[in-house]
C-alpha cells in the first residue's frame, strides 16, 4: 500500500482496520459450492463421501449420483473422505463448483472390515482380517464368489481342479489340519452362518469378501471354524436418485492342453514299430483321428445381468438379477443358470429397523462327461489315432466293428444320440434382521435364515448303446433336498468414555439342518420313454434322512484406551446332535492385543513411517465336520431274511466323541509407509487336536472302525502381503502383492499306526499330503529295464542300505514328496491412464508334487490305448550304452515300469497369468448429454499363460493334494479352459 505524504500514521492504522474489517466480513461470506465426487481408478461416481468444512461440525455427503452441495465460506477447506479411498483436503479459493477426484487408499487401518456379527476399523483391530471390497471384486469376470478372492488374500490357497460348467473351486486356509473332519472354511452371508456354503450368492451382488484367519476373528463361531471364516456381504441400496446397472458378458473358452500331446498315426506306428507289434499294418497310416478335437469344442459363454437401487432417508431396496450360460469345452455339457435377489432395508421408526434379503437360483446342467460307466474324458484320451468316428458314408460307428483297435470298443459319439446325464438344481434364501436401539451405546438384533436346496438328477441309458443294452435301457433318478434354519439373536454395546472405548456382544444361536435323498433305478426301458412308470423292474430303491442341531452361546468384549491400545476376548459355548451324549458341549476362546504405535507421542510426524500396528491373538475353534448320527450306535435295517425287513449292528456307539480343535497363536505387523505402502506381515501357529479319525477295529468285534478324537496335525506359516501405490497423478499405477509359507505336520496318530490314503501315507512327523510309492532309479542302460530302489533292513526295521531292481513287486514303498506347496501368492497390477485401465493378475504355486500316474505311458504295456509324445529333454532306450528316460518299450510291457512309482511324480510349480482386463470408461462429460451416468467397455482374459515344468495339462490341482489332471486314469477331471471374454456396463 502506498501512503501519500501528510497522510498521519493514525490515519493509515485507521483505514487499515478499515479493509481488514471489509475483508474479513467478505471472507465470512458463505457460498453455495456443488460439484461430483468420481473415482480416480474407473470414473465412476462415489456416494455416500463424506464432505465436511474443516474445523467444524458442518458437513455433508454426497447422492446417489455422486453430487453434493454444501455452505462454506471463500477461504475454508472441505475435507473429502470414503472408505477405500485417500482422504483430500481442497481449498474453497471463492469457487462455487469443486469437481473431486478421489484416489483409491492403502491406508489399511482406516478401512473398516465386515467380521460377520458386526464391523471393526482396522487401526483397532486385534485380528488377522483381510476384506476385498466392491471396487477390485468389480474387476473380476469370475462365476462364482469363490475365484474372485483367488490370489489376493494371503495364506488362502484356492484352486479350480475341475473346469466342469457350474463347479466351484475348492479353498483352504492356512493348511489342513484334519484327516477326516474336513477343511474348509465356514461362509457367513450377511452375519449369518451358511448351511449349504456358497450357494445362493452370484459374484454380482457381493459388496465385500472378508476372510478371518486366526482365533481373534475366528473363535466367536467357535466350534466350525478351525478351517477359517469367509464372510460374505451382499450390496444394498443408498439413499437418493434410483440408479439402475445394466451388464452383458460375452465371450468363448478353450480347453487348456497344457506341456500334454497326444500321439498322431505315424508317431503311434513308430512307436508300435520300436516294440516289434506283430500286428502293425501299413495301412493303419490310412487314418489319423485327433480325438480331443472330435469330442472338444469351442464354447460359447454368456451372463447378462441388470439390477436397481435406491431408496430415501426411510426406505432403501437393492433388486438384481442374472442369467448365465455356459458350454462345456466337451461336447454335450453345459450348464445354465437364473439367479435373483432383493435386498430391502425400512426404518420403522427412530430406533427400530428391519432388514429383508431374499435370493434364489435355478440351475440346470448336462454332463455326460464324467460318468463313472462312460467317460468321454478318458475316451478322449484312450482312443487309438487309428480309429475313425464315422464309417465312409458319414453314419456313425458304434466300435463294435471287427475292425476297431482301440481297447474301449466304443465309439463315445454314438450313444450321445441318445445318453443323458442331466442335473436340475433349486436354491432359495430368506434373511429377516431386526435391529432396535433402546440407545446410543446399546441395541439388540435378530437375525433369522432360511435356506433350502432341491437336487435332482437323472440318467438314461438306451437300449440301443452298449451301456444300456444289458438290461434293455437304463434310467436312474434320484432326488436330494436340504433345508437350514438359523436364529441368531444379539446385544451390541459400545460407549465411549473420554479416551476409554469398550463395547462387546452377547447372544445366543440355533440351527438346525434337516437332509433327505431317495434314488431309484429302474431297467426294461423302451427307447425314448425317459419314466420311470415305464420301466420293466425297478432296482436300487433307496433313500436316506437325517438331520443335526447347533445351540450357541456367544459373547465378546473390545476394549480401546486412547486409539493406541486394544484389546478383545470372546467366548462361545456350542453344542451338537453330531457328538456323543458325555461330549455335546464344547467351550471355545479367543485373547487378542494391539498396539498403534504411530499413534504414540516419540513417533516422529515427519517419519517414512505413516502408520505402524502389532497385534497378537490365542484361542481356540473347532471342526465338527462329520455325519450327523457318527457318534451314535446304529442297527442298518437296509436288509431282508425271510421276506422281510431285517437289521444287523452297523456302528457301535462312541458316547465320548466331541469336536476337533484347533488351537491357533498369530503375531502380526501391519506398517504403512509414505502413505503409499501397507504392508502386513503374519506368523501362526495352528495345532489341531483331538482329530476325528476313523480307527480300524479287530475283526472278532463285529465292526469295521470306530470314529475316536485321536492324533494332532500342525500348521505353522508365515504370510506377507503389500500394496502400494507407485505412479499417483493423471497416470496411476497400484500393485498387490502376497506370498504365504506353510510347513504342515502330523504330530500325532492312534498308536503311531500309519494310515494309506491312496498312493499317499499319513506318518508322524511328515507332511499330512506325503507320497508314499516306489521310488523310480531310472532305466537301465544296459537293457533298458525299469529300476527302482529297494531298501534293506535289520531286525528292528530300520533301513541299513538301498540297492536296486527291475522287479517291481521286490521294490518297497516309501516316502517320495509331497502334494502341499512350499508357498503360494499372487500379484495385482493395474495401470490407469484417464479412461483406460489395465488389470494383470499372477498366481503362483511352488514346491508341491503331482502324481501323474497314468496310461499315456506305458511302455507298451497296453497296445491298444494311444500313448503321449515325449518330452523335449526325455528319449526312449533304444540300444545298449543308451541313457535313457523311459524305458525300452516291449509288447505287452517292460517289468511294470507303468505302474505307480515316483517316475510319475510332477514337479507341480506354475506362474499363471490367471486374469488380464483392459477396460475404458467413456468420459462422463460426454455420457451426460444422453443422461448415462457411466459406460465400461472391457475385454477380459482367464488362464492366459502358465508357466511350468509340469508334463500333464493342468498343473492347478485340489488343495488336498489330490491327482487332480491325470489323462487317461479313472480320476480323470474335467479340463480347466482358456477364456476370452467381451462386456459392456452401462450405469443409466
């Protein structure tokens, strides 16, 4: 300011106060400021973001569009804040419109978790909890709930084992630790305990996923729990304008083949011609069938979907529904399926509120694939290049011609004509909630479900295949329904006193699951009458039913003193029909502690290190896995003596079985770094005792076995998992990164009695997934015979030496690997530039064995199935001095080379590019003139490179340690498949 001479020094400080005052009554001047509120990662409007003037109470959130509008004066700052996102603070400067763009956050202590009977803000967290929300589930183009948490939860290893239509992938949580009981997880859907797992929620109306891996967050559903709790959350409505989504998915799959090819008819020839088969003909040259390609195709897959939501401050409602189709890659299989839902929340009053979600599907499949009497998996396989499908007029064979080579003397695409294996299956959810506040620091709810299942399956086999040509037809029906009924009925409390915080529940829980099955089969069924009314004699006439009780009290206390110290502890006392009468009830726990350490005074504000939790958690939970009536003494009267219905024992009674438990001790560290870097880190110990264990008993006794609490298993592991953002601005850049390591231990068994479980062998002090087979010692070079190891042993059994032989029968049995990885993981990347997102999702599995034990290699042993080609690095004996892998191929066999050893053991390793999505949103600016509020178009891949060593097909195999992909054996699955696929989202 200039001051113009004369002027005195009291008229200048007079005229300053002048335009201070004017100013500042100016600057207090409030406005009107609107705007939108978008996600930076997809564009997408965000409601319900909380918009708050700083340094005051005045505050506001945004509609169902993403719009707000808010009083403020020129110079104040609006603080911007969702879950999920980082929190911005944005000066006023005098504009009226303030359009925002929210990154998504890493800050993990600040998002708040769904734990089943409540929520709980990560920074006061005791537990070891990892919730994937909306946003990254949206990014996945899965079929089930189950796949969409694949590789982005920690020490959760999930695996599709099976690529049948309609199958669900199996999952495990920190490792097995039961040898019977089961080891799956417990699924909660909105707060209440599943009956029958997964069923009944489609991938598009999951909100969040949260999975509680140790006893902090497991133990409160204490005697199911041991194998992890998977809580499940379904989408609901938000108050504001009604918004109405609309999604089609269109795309194609492939079977995956794998490192796996199959013989042509020259290289079938030479190889018959190396084993001298005196009946090779030139003329077999003549014909060349690739089998996959005949009975494999591309299929064709489709889901549409359409939903709407909204609501007001009283009334928000949530309905949706989908339809999607799926062709197997095998011919005649497929599966179709019409899912809806509605979800409906209505504030009766100030203080009391009603909650109502209903859903059901009806599902429908055709799988002639995998029947245990006509595989058409193993067929694909099997069948000799040579033989063709179809005679020279184009009609179809039957392989019954005297001029069909191939040892199944079935053509599989002549009973098809005919052959069905059709499934129908009904599902229907019912959830009531009642919530009343008697005040601000105390409520009680009721949560009421009701679930049940219809199965039905059927069948036939014509007369005029060879299947059903014995008995002049065949057709079988069978039916299955299940039905869960659950009450759960809770007191919250939490209260605040000054910095002290305590709050907890109590309650009390009652279910009751109710199974009935009948089957029948019925033979003399003339050609196209697919009734059982028709049928000449029936046969196999079952049925079966049963049903089982859980009564549950639960309580649980939380304590927090100044934001920096937690503490929680719950205890729950279930009881079961399922145990004996001395053992119905069981008592489980859980301590845990926390520590925020950046919220201490000595952390240095300007540190790298943001945000800084340990926790440490002990408890218990348990397994009560098993059939309904194993505990009780049973008569079977599925018998007849004289004409009439008789009964003999079946089970003697164990009055003292009660449940597995697990006793579970986790430490962990959550750090956040630069706000751009979460990092978690976990170790645990989970010991399993008191396993439910099938045990032989003497043959005088009348018994096979007896189900006892004996023997222990324990897993222990560590768990690393990181995101972070690393290119923030008009470009971004997020990674999600974890591995997980588990050493698994039988610790204990009845007696110290090994048990055989197939080609595997559960032993104390080995890994309960152990392979227990002849160890291979490669071929002679000499004769190109078969070797294996046999052991020598002294009076007391140990092992004094080894040498070796190409009798196989000398060869012993002994421990050769392992079917449990040494870690697992995945990694996330997504890259955003404007409107453009890019998605690669990595999962890796290291160190586990396959068994592939199978035909495709036997040496000759079987002339008449097709044989796999070799291997890059692997050759056949062919002359003395020869080196060889595989053994000299004989006519009729080489010494049993082809029979189970660990020559067939697979390293089972693979990095697989699992998922890859582009997508690009149209620019909203653009959308508004049509009055569209979004539009994603993408283009998505599954099972798009693997990486592995693995000789078979697929090296993604059953958590169990299970064959999983075995050409040419029995326990041949369904091929996993590559997928493309194309979708549109429009959000009106």
């Amino acid at each position: 300011m200039k001051i113009k001479k004369g002027t005195s020094f009291l008229g200048w400080i007079l005229g300053f106060c002048f335009l201070f005052v004017v100013s500042s009554n100016l600057s207090a001047q409030q406005i009107t400021i609107s705007g939108e509120v978008v996600s930076a990662s997809d564009g997408t409007t965000l409601p319900g973001v909380n918009i708050l003037v700083k340094g005051t109470n005045r505050g506001t959130t945004t509609d169902a569009n993403g719009s707000y509008e808010i009083s403020a004066s020129a110079n104040d700052t609006l603080t911007f804040s969702y879950i999920g996102f980082a929190t911005k603070n944005i000066p006023v400067q005098g504009r009226s419109t303030i359009n925002v763009t929210l990154n998504p956050s890493t800050q993990a202590l600040e998002e708040v978790v769904v734990t089943g009977y409540g929520t709980v803000n990560q920074r006061e967290s005791t537990s070891s909890i990892v919730q994937v929300n909306e946003e990254d589930l949206g990014k996945v183009t899965a079929p089930d709930a189950t796949s969409m948490i694949q590789g982005k939860v920690s020490g959760v290893y999930i695996s599709h084992d099976t690529g049948r239509p309609g199958a669900n992938p199996s999952i495990n949580i920190r490792g097995t630790g039961s040898l019977s009981g089961g080891s799956e997880p417990l699924y909660v859907i909105d707060g209440v305990i599943a009956g029958n797992g997964m069923e009944g929620v489609t991938p598009s109306d999951i909100k969040s996923i949260s999975v509680l891996k140790d006893a902090a967050a497991t133990s409160l559903y204490g005697s199911r729990a041991s194998g992890g709790v998977v809580v499940i959350t379904t989408k609901s409505g938000v108050p504001g304008k009604t918004e109405v989504n609309v999604k089609a998915t269109v795309g194609f799959s492939n079977q995956l083949k794998g490192n796996l090819e199959l013989m042509n008819s020259q290289q079938l020839y030479d190889l018959h011609k190396m084993m001298n088969d005196p009946n090779l003909t030139p003329d077999l040259l003549n014909t060349d069938t690739n089998w996959r390609e005949v009975l494999y195709q591309t299929a064709i897959r489709n889901k549409y979907e359409a939903s709407v939501s909204g609501g007001n401050d009283q009334t928000t409602f949530y309905v949706a529904g989908n339809y999607y189709k799926e062709e197997g890659t095998v011919i005649q299989t497929h599966f179709d399926r019409i899912a809806g839902r509605a979800n409906l929340s209505h504030k009766v009053s100030e203080n009391f509120m009603i909650d109502a979600k209903v859903s059901g599907h009806y599902a429908t499949d055709q799988n002639i694939a995998e029947g245990g009497h006509y595989n058409v998996l193993n067929f694909s396989y099997r069948l000799l290049p040579w033989d063709s499908p179809y005679n020279s007029d184009g009609t179809l064979r039957t392989g019954l011609e005297s001029d069909w080579l191939s040892r199944d003397s079935e053509n599989p695409l002549y009973p098809m004509q005919w052959n069905y294996d059709n499934g129908r299956h009904t599902n229907f959810l019912g959830n009531l909630k009642l919530t009343y506040d008697f005040t601000e620091w105390a409520s009680f709810t009721s949560t009421n479900n009701f679930e049940l299942e219809n199965s039905n399956s059927e069948i036939y086999y014509d007369s005029r295949s060879q299947r059903g040509s014995a008995n002049s037809g065949e057709l079988y029906n069978s039916e299955e329904i299940s039905s869960s009924i659950i009450t759960s009925n809770l007191i919250h409390l939490n209260q605040d006193f000054g910095d002290h915080a305590i709050g907890g529940i109590a309650g009390f829980e009652y279910q009751r699951n109710d199974y009935q099955s009948t089957n029948l089969r019925g033979i003399g069924i003339p050609n196209g009458l697919h009734i059982q009314d028709v049928a000449a004699e029936a046969l196999n006439v079952g049925g079966y039913k049963q049903n089982s009780v859980f009564v549950s009290f639960l309580s649980q206390v939380n304590y927090s003193y100044e934001n920096k110290y937690n503490l929680s502890a719950s205890f729950r006392r279930d009881g079961s029909s399922r145990f004996g009468e001395n053992n119905r009830y069981g008592n489980f726990y859980s301590v845990g502690g926390s520590w925020v350490v950046s919220n201490e005074e000595f952390m240095n504000s300007e540190s790298l290190i943001d945000q800084l939790k340990v926790r440490a958690s002990y408890g218990t939970t348990g397994n009560a896995a098993i059939g309904p009536y194993e505990a009780s003494g049973l008569y079977s009267f599925a018998n007849q003596y004289g004409g009439i219905t008789a009964s003999i024992p079946e089970r003697i009674p164990s009055p003292s079985l009660t449940w597995e438990v697990a006793y579970n001790t986790n430490v962990g560290i959550d750090i956040g770094l630069y706000e751009r870097i979460d990092l978690s880190v976990d170790l645990y110990n989970r010991r399993n005792e008191d396993l439910l264990q099938q045990v032989r008993l003497p043959g005088t006794s009348g018994y096979e076995y007896r189900i006892q609490n004996v023997g222990t298993v324990r897993n222990r592991g560590v768990e690393f998992q990181v995101s972070s953002e690393n290119i923030l601005g008009e470009f971004n850049w997020t990674t999600d990164f974890n591995i997980s390591f588990n050493n698994n231990k039988v610790l204990d068994l009845f007696e110290g009695t090994p048990i055989l479980n197939g080609n595997q062998r559960i032993i104390e002090g080995r890994d309960l997934n152990t392979w227990y087979l002849r160890k291979w010692a490669g071929v002679d070079p000499q004769n190109g015979d078969p070797l294996w190891e046999k052991q020598t042993f002294d009076s007391n059994g140990n092992v004094t030496g080894t040498e070796l032989t190409n009798n196989y029968d000398e060869a012993n049995l002994q421990t050769v690997g392992t079917a449990s990885p040494d870690f697992t993981g995945g990694i996330r990347n997504i890259f955003q530039y404007k409107g453009v997102s890019l998605s690669t999702f990595f999962n890796f599995v290291y160190g586990n064995e396959i068994l592939y034990y199978n035909d495709l290699y036997d040496d000759g042993a079987y002339v008449s199935i097709n044989n796999a080609v070799l291997q890059p690095d692997e050759s056949r004996w062919q002359e003395p001095g020869d080196h060889a892998t595989h053994p000299k191929p004989v006519y009729g066999g080489n010494q049993d080379s082809h029979k189970p050893s660990s020559r067939f053991l697979e390293d089972g390793s693979f990095l697989r590019l699992k998922n890859a999505t582009l997508s690009y949103n149209l620019p909203s600016s653009l959308l508004q003139k049509v009055n569209i509020r979004s539009v994603r178009l993408y283009v998505s891949g599954d099972n798009v490179l693997t990486f592995t060593d693995y000789r078979g097909r697929d090296p993604e195999v059953s958590v169990n340690g299970g064959i999983g992909s075995n050409p040419g054996s029995v326990g041949e699955k369904y091929p996993s498949s590559r997928r493309i696929l194309f979708g549109i989202e429009l959000g009106l």
